[in-house]
C-alpha cells in the first residue's frame, strides 16, 4: 500500500511539473538590416533563431530586389554578393550616357528567414539590404553631397572626366560605386558606372571623351515650401501648378500621416518618401538635417495636431512637394537649366517600386516594369505621327492639344504620361478619363480607360478610306474592338457586340448603384497573384498584362543566364468571377464557327477564321478560288502590298482591300476575339462572304 501511494504522489507530481513546463515560443531572428554595403560586395547574413521544440532548421528566401544567389539558404548565416551597379540598370539606361535612377527595388534586397523547430512549427522575419541609402530619379538638379551614379553605352573602354565645376568646389570627384574599391585596383575614369558626389552648390559638367558625350549636373540645397513657387507659377507668368497641386493626395502627405489621419499604417520609416531631401549621407538642408539639428522626434502617438506642433522649419521641408520631383530648388531662382522637368518612370519609382511588404501602391513601378509601356520603341516611333502615343512627351503634349516639334531624352509611356502629378482632376489623377471619340467619330464613355482609348485604337476613319489608298488599322486597335466599331462593316446585318464592351461590364462583387464600367481597366488593371505564386508583379496591376510576358529582349548578351524558364501564367482569376470554372483564356466557344466539325476553344475558332480569310484573299488575288495558284498580302509601314500568284504588285479589289483591312483589324487587337467575340467572328465571317460570295462551309454563323 505505502509503495501504491508512493507511485501515485511521484506520479502527480511529474505531471503537475510537467504542466508547469511552458516551452519558450519560436522565433525567427533574421539579423539587423544592413544600409550602405555597396554593389559587387560580399554581405553575410546574421540569421537565428530560438525557442521551440528540439533542433530548430533555417531556410532563407529572397522575396524582392535584384536576384542574387546564397551560398547555403539552408544555413542561418549564408553570404552572397550583391550586384554590380550594371547590373540593375534598365534598358533604356543600357543604351545611353545618362544618370541613373535607382529605386529601392534596384538597390535593395530583401530576405526572408523560415525557421523551423522538430514539432513542424515556423517563424519568420525579414532583412533589408541596401547596396546604397541613395534613392534617386535620375535627375540632373541634385542635393549637395548626394550620391549621383553615372553610366553610359556599351562601348569598348571610358574615359570620364570633371571638366567644369564651381570655383569653390574643393572636391567633386569621380569614385567607383563599390565602396570597399580599393582606388588602386578601380579607376573611376575607366568604368562604365562611375559615382560623382558634388561638394558645393553650382554647376558640374561631366564628360566621357571616348563618345564625345557630356551630363551636366546642378548641386542645390533643398528650399521647401518657403521659396514658393507660385511667385511664377502663378498663371500669369507661368501656368498656375500649384493650385491643383494642393488637391492631389501628395500634398499634405506627411501631415495626414504625424496626424493619424491615413488609413495605412505610418511609423518613422515612411517619412523618407514623404520630406524633401532625407538623405542619410549628404547634408544638404534637407528633413533629416533640419531634424537633427532641431530635436524633433517622430510623434509617439498619432494624433491631430502633430504636425501644427513641429518646428515651422521642419514643417517648411515636409510633405510631397515641388521639389520632391524636380529636385532642389535653391540654384533655380527662375533659370530653367537649374531646375529638372522628367517625365522618367524614375522620379516616381524613388517610391513606388519598393517595400511592397509595406504597401501595395509602392508595387506599382516594378509592375509596370514588367510591362510593353515601360520599353521604348525607337523605330518608328520617332517619327512625328508615332511620337504622340510612343513617347511620354509626344503623349503629354498631346493631351494639352499641342505638337511635340523637339524631342530630347525621349522615354516610353511612364507613370507621368497617364497621371498628371500637378492635378486631381480626374480619378486616380488621370490625364484623360470620361467620354471619348474614336477615329470613326464614334463618341464613347470610357471612364477611365479613356486614357487606354487614347491610343490603343486603329488610327483609321473606314468611312474615308479607299482601296487605292491601301491604309492598313495600326496594330492595336482594341478600343474599337471593344466598342465593337472601327472596322468595314460589310453586308446589310447588323453587328453584335459582346459583353465585354457593354455598360453593363462590371464585375460582380463591384456591383452597387453607383458602379460603372471601366473597360480595359476592369481586366487589365485586376490585382494579380500574390507574393511568392508565379505570376506575382508580372501580371494585373500596372503591368498590364493578361498573362505574363515573353521574356524582354533588352538585356545585354550574358544578362539573365540560368533563369528558369517558367510556364505561362495566365491572370484569369478575375474572369472567374463571370466564368465559373474558367482554365484559361481559350473557353470553349458556343458553336462551330470555322466549319472544321470541332467545336473548340474561342481563340482557336478566332485563329482559324483568320487563316481561312487570308487564304481566301492570297487565292482571290491568284484569279479564284481553289485553282492551285495563291497571291499574297502583307502590311508595310501602314499600308497593304498586294501581289498576285506571279509575284506582281496587283490592284486589290474592294472586297480584297475590306477583307484584308478586317483580317489586320482582328489580327491587330491581340486577345484572338476574347475582346468582342461576336464583333470579332462576324467582321470575319462576313468578310470571307463578301469577299467570295458564300459563307464559310459547314461554319455556324454569328
């Protein structure tokens, strides 16, 4: 008996022991962030973790910035080498002497540790790795003492040099963007991507000789809201920006946010993108100066009257203002060299193409990155009828009612050619919103894919068109496919138009009283998949696109080696919402309409129809149908070439030139009839009918 209750006390008492027992929580502990570490650099991680059941196992991942390898992810302390400055120049960079733009999705990396205990159980955390605290637009008007990275084309050696500065100027020389170069292995002159940090204020003048090529630099201090610009941009002397300006969200930022008065979360951390000239390394009259020099602390609390509380000196460098844009202001005194005017996506990407973990509006420069708006097409969209729509600057011009007659720094369709930073006017800041008219005179409400209308139409009125004009649509007319116009018409029916074009468009959860629909934007612009799914930043969104892109063909010989090709991701998610069940794009369509006895997806049934009407035209153009002799039509520089089965230029017919002008116009809008399908299969159809005097055997008509 006394054994009994010895075994049985023993045994409470291990239990009451054990229930005592609480075993520390795991945590993840991926080191502090590392700043300044430079490019072409070896970093190692301080990873770790504690807590938990039982051995614990690392796993590390890299979620944003330029790709780099670890030597171990498996490892709690793994090392790579960030990359060269070349490395995460853009295109467009990589094909001129210009100064380079860095966004903190360029400059920086950012991590993820998983740590795992024996039970299964995971923590994580995240690092940052900055190769530079330097965030720049590329402007020429830049902070004394900022960081300005240099590069040029491709060529077979450099030779820069500093061939005017101020007088005063006791510095001002070219390094190398590495920081641990050792001077006597790197001579900045030699490189391809020197750095140049001024010393003073005034102008510098940089050449590379080599190229006979020359950036020209202005060195300021940072002015705020004190040297109020509208003394000149008023309307008198010089358009009135600043008016407008004071309604958009970035005036004000920064006071919202010291205020509590944003719905997003708002520590210290964000204040850099919202305070002219907070700049680490440069002191330059900036926030952070001005801060440091004064005591201010970021409020504990957020609560109104914060910002009305702050010195006025600080409050004169705080918010999204002029010069958060054009760069410091305190050299401009009026003179137009001293003060930069860029339409780079740049400007905008200093903040919105990074900390995506934070805020999703700070995605929307890398998406765009991934889009054909971001990729400038040199030829022939010099040309003085293509740089309205294939340049920012011919499009801004444009909307303005004026004619771009000199075309300097050209760049693509970036963040500032569709939203107008000086005014709110339209939602979401837009240039071009609302009713539209398209090349026919068909006047449309497009909300705000107007801007998208804008260009993306066929440049062609059919009513003024002749055979012996041979005018072909321009490649992309999808704002009349969409609205189901823009095309010859041919045959006495009346053409349908699909739901997709309709007012009715919207989406099911978007649906209310108040809802409208807004075309391409419904589509195009939906959110894609989430961080860490393939897809992720290359498709919805600013980028564009339905599905995700052919790889850029921009990149240097040797860029991009060993990257996995990846299958087609194709962002349907939001169609599904219509289309139950949906698996991709080319759903089965209602009928036969290629009269092949199979009844298959829309796009194929869209692509047949396309073969069989130019097969149709190369035989009309031979002297018949099924005769064993073909001719042939093609599209050069906007207009159609003809040629018989001899290979003679041939005067095409008015039903050859409709048919053919229909076939470029479906071709041409891209999405293989899942734009307007009834408007699609009808213009094809029917001119297959016209052209040779019966329907398509065995096709179901539409």
């Amino acid at each position: 008996m006394a054994t009994l209750l010895f075994l049985l006390t023993l045994a409470l008492l291990l239990t009451l022991t054990a229930r005592g027992h609480t075993q520390a929580p795991l945590k993840a502990n991926a080191g502090p962030n590392q700043e300044d570490v430079g490019f072409d650099q070896l970093v190692q991680l301080a990873g770790g973790g504690s807590g938990g059941e039982g051995d614990l196992t690392f796993h590390w991942r890299q979620l944003h910035g330029p790709s780099m390898i670890l030597s171990d992810p498996n490892l709690p302390n793994p090392r790579f080498t960030t990359p060269t400055l070349e490395q995460v120049l853009t295109p467009a960079e990589r094909k001129a002497f210009t100064i380079v733009a860095l966004s903190p999705d360029e400059k920086e990396v950012v991590l993820e540790l998983t740590v795992t205990d024996s039970q299964g159980e995971t923590a994580i955390d995240q690092v940052i790795v900055s190769m530079t605290s330097t965030a720049t637009g590329g402007l020429s008007t830049v902070g004394v003492g900022t960081e300005v990275f240099l590069t040029g084309k491709e060529q077979e050696g450099y030779n820069w040099t500093v061939s005017e500065k101020p007088f005063d100027s006791g510095g001002g020389e070219l390094t190398c963007p590495s920081q641990s170069d050792d001077p006597a292995e790197c001579e900045a002159s030699e490189i391809r991507t020197p750095v140049f940090i001024p010393d003073v204020p005034g102008v510098y003048v940089i050449e590379e000789i080599n190229s006979g090529s020359v950036i020209r630099l202005v060195a300021s201090l940072w002015s705020g809201e004190r040297f109020d610009c509208r003394r000149c941009h008023n309307g008198k002397r010089r358009p009135d920006l600043v008016t407008p300006w004071l309604k958009t969200g970035h005036a004000g930022f920064f006071a919202r946010g010291v205020d509590g008065r944003l719905s997003l979360p708002y520590d210290e951390e964000c204040i850099r993108c919202h305070t002219i000239g907070h700049e680490k390394k440069a002191d330059n009259g900036g926030f952070d100066d001005v801060q440091l020099l004064l005591g201010w602390r970021f409020p504990e609390r957020l609560l109104p009257g914060n910002f009305r509380k702050a010195p006025p000196r600080l409050q004169n460098l705080a918010n999204i203002q002029c010069e958060s844009c054009h760069g410091p202001g305190s050299e401009h005194g009026g003179r137009k060299e001293a003060i930069s005017v860029s339409l780079r996506s740049g400007v905008c990407q200093q903040c919105h193409a990074g900390a995506p973990y934070l805020n999703r509006d700070l995605n929307r420069g890398v998406e765009w990155e991934n889009s054909k708006h971001s990729v400038l097409v040199e030829n022939p969209a010099f040309r003085g009828e293509c740089i309205p729509c294939h340049t920012a600057q011919g499009f801004v011009r444009r909307v303005k009612g004026k004619l771009l007659t000199r075309l300097d720094d050209p760049q693509p369709q970036t963040c500032a050619a569709c939203h107008d930073p000086h005014s709110a006017r339209n939602e979401h800041q837009l240039r071009i919103a609302g009713k539209i008219a398209l090349p026919d005179g068909t006047r449309v409400e497009a909300d705000v894919a107007a801007i998208c209308y804008a260009c993306h139409n066929s440049r062609r009125n059919p009513a003024t068109l002749a055979a012996s004009g041979r005018l072909a649509p321009h490649f992309g007319p999808q704002g009349e496919m969409l609205e189901g116009t823009g095309a010859f018409e041919v045959g006495n029916q009346r053409y349908d138009s699909s739901f997709h074009g309709s007012e009715a468009f919207v989406l099911p959860e978007l649906r209310s009283a108040q809802s409208r629909s807004e075309k391409c934007v419904t589509c195009h612009m939906a959110p894609g998949p989430a961080e860490g799914e393939p897809g992720h930043h290359q498709v919805g969104g600013h980028s564009f696109n339905m599905h995700t892109p052919e790889p850029d063909d921009g990149s240097e010989e040797g860029e991009d080696e060993g990257e996995d090709e990846s299958e087609e991701v194709q962002n349907v998610a939001i169609c599904r919402q219509c289309h139950r069940g949906l698996a991709g794009f080319n759903r089965p369509a209602a009928a036969d309409y290629d009269g092949d006895g199979v009844r298959e997806g829309v796009q194929t049934e869209v692509d047949h129809l396309l073969d069989i009407l130019a097969g149709a035209i190369a035989d009309s153009l031979a002297g018949g149908i099924g005769d064993g002799l073909s001719g042939s039509f093609v599209e050069e520089e906007g207009r159609f070439i003809f040629k018989n089965s001899a290979g003679q230029e041939a005067t095409p017919t008015d039903a050859q030139y409709k048919a053919a002008y229909n076939h470029h116009f479906v071709r041409n809008d891209g999405s293989h009839g899942i734009h307007n399908t009834a408007y699609a299969l009808q213009l094809l159809q029917r001119s297959y009918r016209n052209l040779t005097g019966q329907d398509i055997p065995g096709a179901a008509l539409r």
